[in-house]
C-alpha cells in the first residue's frame, strides 16, 4: 500500500486506533520530548502522537503539526509498510532471494501470484509534485528552518535537531544515489550540521568531493511514504538504491521530480524538502552534543555544515519527528522491521541461521542473538566472523549465538542458555574492528573490541567429552491432561 502524504500515514493511524491528538500547545523546547518518552516506554510502544500546536522557541506556535512516534510498535511499523504483519514482506524477500530469473511471461506471472512485483521498483520521473506547493529561496531571506518545528530533545543538546530526515546524496563517479539518515542540528534558519559518521556511505561521497574541491549538493527530505524513511534506516549494501526497497515495500513507483537549485531528485510526494550544499573549502563545524541513542550525551566533534539554499513543502504538510535515548525507543521497532526483513538475506549467506534478533537494550548493534542449526564443531564462530564481514553488524559489540530450539526474541531464554551453556574461557572469542562513532565506551573513536559466545551445546570436536545432558522437559500426555482436569 502506497501513503501519498506523512497525512494520509496519519490518518490511516487514527483509523486504526493508534494515534491521540494533543490540541494544547506543547513545547518543541524538551515538552514535547517528555510526552513522546512516557509514551515510547508504555507498553508495546504506546500510541503515536499528533501535536496539533506546537509552541515553537519564540513563543509562536507553528503552522506545522508534529508527527512522533508513528514507528513506535509492530503495529505501526506494519502498517507503515502497508501490510497486517510485516514479515508477510520477509517472505516475500525471502522468495525473490530464492527465485531465478524468470525465462518466460508464464514464470513471471508465477512470480507476481507469489507476491513478488518488481514492476514499481524503479522510481518515476514527474515533472512536478506537492512537495513543491510552496517554495521558499534562501536569496529571499526569511525565517527558513525556523518556521519547523524543530525539537530540542534532551537538556545538554547544542540546539534543535532535525531527527527524521533523509538525506540524499550521490557519488560524484559513479552518480549512485544514496539515502542515509543522519542527524542535523540547526544552527539558524538557513544552516545545520551534517552528522554523516565516518562508516556511512554519505562521507564516502563527501571524501570525492573533498579531494576534488567541488561543492557537493545534498537534499533532505521529511515525511512523504512512511516507505521511504524505512529504507533510509535499512542496512543496505553500499551501491543499491534505498528507493528501489521502497518501490518494492509500498507496491508502486516512487514519483520523483528535480529540485529548485541542486542537480538532485526527490521524491514528490515530500512534505518537505530542504535544498542546499556542503562547500569542502570551509572547515568543519563542533555539532553537538546530542542525547543520542546509546542513552549518553555524544560529544562535541567537528562536522560538515549544510547550507540551505531553498526550503519546498505542502501546504498541508505534517512534520515527522522522534527522539532517541534509553531505550526502549521508537527506533527499536524500526531496527527490529529491518532485521525481520532481510533475515532471507543472512539465511542466503549462512544457511544455517533459524533467526536473528535485536534486543532494545542493545540499542540496535550493541547485541545481537543469533540462532542456528548446529552441524559441526565451531560452527558458532563462523557465524559470529560471518556476521562482523557484514555491512553495519561490524559494530556489533556482543554477538550471543544458541541452538536453533532458543527463542531468540525472548531475552530470557538467551540469557538462561548462556549462562547454562558457556565456559567462559573456553566459549567466547574477542576481535578487534570498526566500532560506532557514538560509542562513548572504546578508548580510540571508532576503533574497539567485540566480543563473542558460543552458547550452543558442545559436540565432542570441541573438546567436550562429558557426554551433553538433556534439558528437563515434561511429556506433552502429561501437560495436556493437567490442563484438561485443571483449567486455568
């Protein structure tokens, strides 16, 4: 299903019972915060919420309503990308990664019956969109970004930041395009910071336009599909174009239309889109300190400024936000879809994979549990290397692997079978390699240590001789009579 607006998102919530207005003016100032926390951490993720009057730094209230927590539960998120349950799209991967190419119309059409269209993959070119409703040129002078309703998240932050954009950049060699999201604090009205980590594939683009000393065009986009946001948080392999999941994801192409002053498309049916450049003549800008995800404030470094040369939206435009922090968090749900969705992915590279899960205290890639089909000795280490070669997972700090008969989704289970299975010494394997530029813990910035457990039962090539023993489990006869005599 395809969202033609964040609005048309949001009214599909509230139809389904998961969204509160809030028509009292809130504070963009840490208030609006402090509702989305309480509601983040309620159970199952809470509601989403649409502040209706948000009260901006001046004392003005926005014309823009604030959109937060819209990701916020497996309910949302599933209907975010337009389906009941969202791992109805993981098989629909999981088929494509299996499938060959089709050799005749009679193969592709078995290939639609099966839920796998990939007519709308590819974007669409149009010439004009809603994003460009209202168009306003930095030349014209003005309030710029301070017309949104930019929030200030935590006490220590240096200023408000844009938490939900996604940035499109492209590589000045090869033209790919990439969406990342990355962080943007505003500095005024027409000038944030471009918090693109060392890792990610948008500094990778900056790095060519450095060394050529040319000024490097970056658009923002907020709101518009849910789809799109999505896929600027998955872990795409570098090179692939986040609009061709989101395409897949929503059933029907991405209508794209050409900015006002970059050589870059954008989606046009953005509710806003921000326009501008990175000029790689100026020095870098201190951005931060943020409350970030980890929990902890990340410090002050230098990074790149963005400079807004012409703002577009709706005229009834939505504006998507969230926060991050201790978790549990909107973005723990976001994580978990993305993981769930490309599990046939890792199941492709390593078949013996039953599941992979994320837990929210992790926070994304802190930990990971994994469960697999043991065949043979140190089989668990081949999975753990495995999984560190893979894209982001190579910031993994904790890799816990178990028997396929563990529910990885359930941390207890894990955590009983890790502290029943293990010789600490003799079970966990540590490695050195990139770390997330976040990570306050390591010594060196983006530089540490992981850390792995076998925590699967041990066969006699690994050393173990003492014979296995069986887990303590009652006959099913048994159970099934008892709650037949005594119902619960």
């Amino acid at each position: 299903m395809a969202y033609a607006s964040m609005s048309a998102f949001a009214h599909r919530l509230e139809a389904e019972g998961e969204l509160v207005h809030i028509a009292e003016p809130v504070s963009v100032d840490l208030e609006i915060t402090a509702l989305a926390d309480r509601e983040m951490k309620s159970p199952h993720g809470g509601k989403a919420l649409l502040i209706e009057r948000p009260r901006l730094a001046d004392g003005t209230i926005s014309a823009f309503p604030v959109l937060i927590n819209a990701y916020g539960s497996r309910r949302r998120m599933s209907l975010a990308l337009g389906v009941e349950d969202h791992r109805a799209i993981e098989a629909q991967i999981g088929a494509i990664v299996k499938a060959k190419p089709p050799t005749s119309l009679r193969e592709a059409w078995d290939l639609v019956r099966n839920g796998i269209d990939l007519v709308h993959t590819r974007p669409a070119r149009v010439k004009d969109g809603p994003c460009k409703e209202v168009i306003l040129h930095a030349k014209d002078g003005g309030p710029g970004l301070d017309l949104l309703p930019v929030l200030k998240c935590w006490p220590a932050d240096g200023g408000p930041f844009f938490t939900l954009p996604n940035v499109y950049t492209r590589d000045p060699d090869t033209r790919a395009r990439n969406i990342g999201m990355y962080r943007m604090q505003v500095y005024d009205g027409w000038t944030t910071g471009m918090h693109w980590q060392t890792h990610k594939v948008a500094a990778r683009h900056g790095k060519r336009y450095y060394e050529t000393g040319t000024r490097m065009p970056v658009a923002v986009c907020l709101g518009g599909d849910p789809a799109l946001t999505f896929a600027a948080t998955a872990p795409l392999p570098d090179g692939l174009d986040e609009l061709l999941l989101a395409g897949f994801v929503r059933k029907k192409a991405i209508p794209m239309v050409k900015c006002e002053t970059c050589d870059l498309e954008v989606p046009a049916d953005s509710d806003f889109v921000i326009e501008g450049y990175v000029d790689p003549a100026e020095p870098l800008r201190p951005e931060g300190p943020f409350g970030d995800h980890t929990g902890f404030y990340t410090p002050v470094d230098p990074y790149p400024t963005f400079h807004v040369t012409c703002i577009t939206h709706r005229k009834d435009a939505l504006y998507p936000a969230t926060i991050v922090g201790k978790p549990p968090m909107e973005d723990f749900y976001l994580g978990t879809a993305s993981v769930d969705l490309f599990l046939p992915v890792f199941k492709m590279n390593f078949p013996e994979i039953v599941d992979i899960a994320l837990p929210a205290e992790g926070v994304f890639h802190n930990l990971v549990f994994v469960s697999i089909k043991k065949q043979y000795p140190y089989q668990a280490y081949k999975i753990m290397h495995g999984l560190w070669g893979m894209g982001q997972m190579m910031f993994t700090k904790l890799i816990v692997v178990v028997d396929a008969d563990v529910d990885v989704r359930n941390t207890s289970d894990v955590l009983f079978h890790l502290c029943a299975n293990i010789d600490p010494q003799r079970d966990t394997q540590f490695t050195k390699g990139p770390c997330d530029a976040l990570d306050h813990a390591v010594t060196t910035p983006n530089i540490g240590s992981h850390l792995g457990f076998d925590a699967t039962r041990k066969l006699p090539g690994e050393g173990y001789t003492r014979g296995w023993p069986e887990k303590c489990v009652l006959p099913a006869d048994v159970v099934a009579e008892v709650e037949r005599r005594f119902p619960r």
